[in-house]
C-alpha cells in the first residue's frame, strides 16, 4: 500500500493517531521524572509537579490535598494516634474531644477508662464524682467504704475514701482530672472499676455505671439446720453459697450417728480455710455432735478458734451459740450457768420485742434507732420457742441490738411467759485477735414472706459484715 492510501485507510489512520499519543506520553513521562529526580525541597515542603515549584504541606484536612497525599484526613501532624480522625481524637492524646466524652444534660458524664494513666499537667483540674455502690443483686449498699485512687496534677499518688449513706449514696469533690481506680468494700466483699474524671465536670456514677460488689471472690459454706434457713436470704442477695452438711444424725433410726458431712468439714481445717464465711443455722448439730462424737468436739473448736484467727468469719444464729461460746468464751455472756449450754434456751414466743440500735453504722442502715424484732412461733412450721438469750457481752465485743425480753415461766415450761429480762443482746458481733469476725444472732434470718423491711435491712447489713 502507498503512503497515500495508508493516510486515507480509517483503520491505518487510527493506528498512526495512537502511536503519535504514546511517543509524546512517554516523552512527557521521562521529562517529568528527570525533573522531579533533579530537585530536592526543604523539610516540610513538597515539590508541585504541576508549576514546578517547591510548596508548604498543607494541613485543610481535605480528602486529596497536598499535605495528605493519601486522602485520608491523618497527617501525621495531627494530634491523634495513627488511622484516627481528628473528631475521635482521646483528649489525653491532645486531640478533639471525643462524641463519647461530652458531658450530659446535668453536667455529668460516666466515662470510663484504664487508670494507668493522667492528662497533661496544663490540662489538669478538679472534678467530681458522684455514685452509688450495691450489692451483688443491684440492691443499694449502706456502710460501704468507696475508695477512690490514682495520680494528682502533678503525679503523685491520691487517694481518699468515704461512706455511703442510707441510699448507698457517696460523693467526691475537687478530684484531679484524669483515669483512676474506684473500689466498693464492706466485710469479705468488694468490687472496683476505673473512672475518668475531666476538669469542671461530675462524672456519675449512679446509674448504669454504679459499683456493685463482686460476689464471685468471696467462698460461703452454710451448714443446712432444722430451725434457720440463711440460704435464702444469700440467695436473694445473689450470693453463691456450698452446703456442707446439715445437723440431722445418720445411720439408722436404731443406729444413729453424727451428721457426718457437717462433722468431717469441721473437722479439717484445710476444708474450712477454702471458704472466707460460715454460717452455721440454729438446729440440733451442737447436740448430735455432743451426743454422737463427743470425742471429736475439741478438733471442731480448736479448728473453729484458728479458722477466725487467719482473717475469715463465722455466723451463727440461735441454738448454734454453743460453737461461738465453747470456741471464744468471753465474747458473749449467755444467760443461765455457762457449763450448761442449754440454760441459755430460754427465750419466750411469740414476742415482739422493741430493739434499741446501738451501733453507728446499724443507724445510718435503718435511719432510726428503735427497731421491732420479731419471735414468730407458730408450729410445727415455725418454731422459735426456747430461744437463746444473752444477758451481756464482753468489753471487745459490739452490741448492734438490745431490748427488754420476755423469759420463760420456768426452766421446765416455756408455754407461757415468764420474767423481763432488761438490755438483753440480740444481735452481737467480735472481731478475734486475728481478725477474723464473729456474729451471732438470737433470732432467725430465714427470708419469710412478710418480713418487715427493717428485718430485711437488719440481716443484709449482717451478711455484709462478715
């Protein structure tokens, strides 16, 4: 084909059109390479191929400018950690403040955070804290002690406490801004979560983010008896519990042994030592035990004495007083010869008896200082006559209830009442030398539907003592 007729052929036309477009595009390229190889711009500037010139960086945050070459709005010059946006910036990085972190409509927030560390000093200031601690079932938790610790504006350690009130209400003013570590505790119980407190604002805790006891590090034993039943009341607490026996005899009816399950546990001290609380329910084991292993009392009382003297507690309701005075005779002073642990049963029921409360702390439960005490007896479903009094209490020992009590007619009869007994304790506790602590309690604490409301704040407080 001649030249001429190569030009006028559309399709050969097409191809000289597309060879001429790539040799200038290649052209172009290498010139623009040679160029850009060719000039070196200062620290923080950038060579724009388009007017030939060396530019600042630009810092508009616009997808695609020249200071952010991957559109991707993070300059490494922003002040958030890398793959943030700016509006999602921690303020202790330095950044905006997050959505998250904005106060609410009352000047709150509840923001939560590790309490490792602080803000910068500059940004440092007082805060406050309001909260609300409960227990593990939700329900508000009086008498706890609320710690609140971390680092000041400056570095060193804080640390300050208070109380909560009837409400489970507690309060901390003028709090260095910045992440610390706030702890709930009462007894065996605690529970802790890290907080955030931010300069001018009240971070709330009080609702979705009160502190509540964490119920899973504290191991209870209850040993199950005829005439008490704390499990339910652990259970209405959301408590998790073991049995570990009961108090009624085995064998056969002719052949009749101990409780074994309940002896062999208090029989090892290395089986009690796996549990912080035991509650012993009043029932017949301090009989069967007398009656069918005598010969094994001194090994469950010397075990009791060294269980509370390593720090842990023991709870014990009525007929089971004969462990707490065998074990720590000076605590409380039974009615009746002490040689004799039965004289103590001498209580009349039915009674209500109007209670003076004596303890701090049972008052600011209650919010009054008189209280009704109640001895159902109502058989055979509930039994409560020969109800164990105490008549004093040792100097060490703190008497949270007291009244005037109504005795048996004789030690033979208790169909009818008898004398007055002035003062009587009805609710004891003692703290042993080893810090370990005991309760006892002349009446039962088996959650009845019916029971008053004080009752019920009465055997809560009790628990959340131990």
């Amino acid at each position: 084909m001649n030249l001429m007729a190569y030009m006028t052929n559309p399709r050969c036309l097409r191809t000289l059109v597309l060879l001429g477009s790539l040799s200038l595009f290649a052209a172009c390229s290498d010139d623009t390479a040679e160029v850009s190889k060719s000039v070196e711009c200062a620290s923080g500037e950038f060579y724009n191929q388009l007017n030939g010139r060396c530019e600042l960086r630009g810092r508009d945050d616009l997808p695609g400018n020249p200071g952010d070459p991957s559109g991707d709005n993070n300059d490494p010059a922003d002040a958030g950690a890398p793959g943030d946006s700016p509006d999602a910036v921690d303020p202790a990085d330095g950044g905006a403040t997050p959505p998250d972190a904005a106060a609410d409509a009352g000047g709150h927030n509840n923001d939560s955070g590790d309490a490792s560390s602080n803000p910068d000093p500059a940004e440092c200031g007082p805060g406050a804290i309001i909260g609300k601690a409960c227990a593990p079932s939700g329900a508000v938790l009086s008498g706890a002690t609320v710690t609140l610790e971390g680092f000041d504006c400056d570095g060193q350690p804080y640390s300050v406490s208070a109380e909560t009130d009837r409400d489970g209400e507690y309060q901390f003013d003028d709090v260095p801004a910045g992440r610390h570590s706030i702890t709930v505790s009462i007894g065996s119980y605690s529970g802790e979560q890290a907080v955030r407190v931010r300069p001018g604002h009240t971070t709330d805790l009080s609702s979705d983010s009160k502190v509540c006891l964490d119920a899973a590090n504290v191991r209870i034993a209850v040993i199950e008896g005829a005439y008490d039943k704390v499990e339910g009341l652990l259970a209405d607490l959301q408590l998790s519990y073991d049995i570990k026996g009961n108090d009624q005899p085995g064998g056969s009816l002719f052949f009749p042994t101990a409780p074994a399950e309940s002896l062999a546990f208090l029989s090892d001290l290395n089986a009690m030592q796996q549990y912080d609380i035991i509650f012993i329910n009043c029932g017949q084991l301090w009989d069967n035990f007398q009656r069918y292993a005598s010969g094994s009392m001194s090994t469950v009382i010397n075990n009791l004495v060294a269980y509370l003297n390593s720090g842990r507690s023991l709870y014990a309701s009525d007929w089971a007083h004969p462990f707490v005075e065998t074990a720590f005779p000076g605590i409380i002073d039974f009615y009746g010869d002490d040689a004799t642990t039965n004289s103590a049963r001498f209580g009349f029921a039915p009674q209500t008896v109007t209670a003076s409360v004596l303890s701090p702390g049972l008052q600011a439960t209650l919010g009054h200082n008189t209280t009704s005490i109640h001895f159902p007896h109502t058989p055979p479903t509930v039994l409560n006559d020969h109800w164990v009094v105490a008549q004093g209490a040792g100097a060490q020992s703190t008497v949270h209830l007291h009244g005037d009590v109504q005795l048996c007619e004789s030690t033979t009869s208790c169909s009818q009442g008898g004398a007055m007994l002035s003062d009587a304790p009805l609710l004891i506790s003692h703290v042993t030398p080893g810090g370990g602590t005991v309760f006892f309690t002349s009446f039962h604490n088996e959650s009845q539907g019916g029971i008053s409301q004080d009752m019920e704040e009465i055997l809560k407080f009790l628990i959340f003592q131990l």
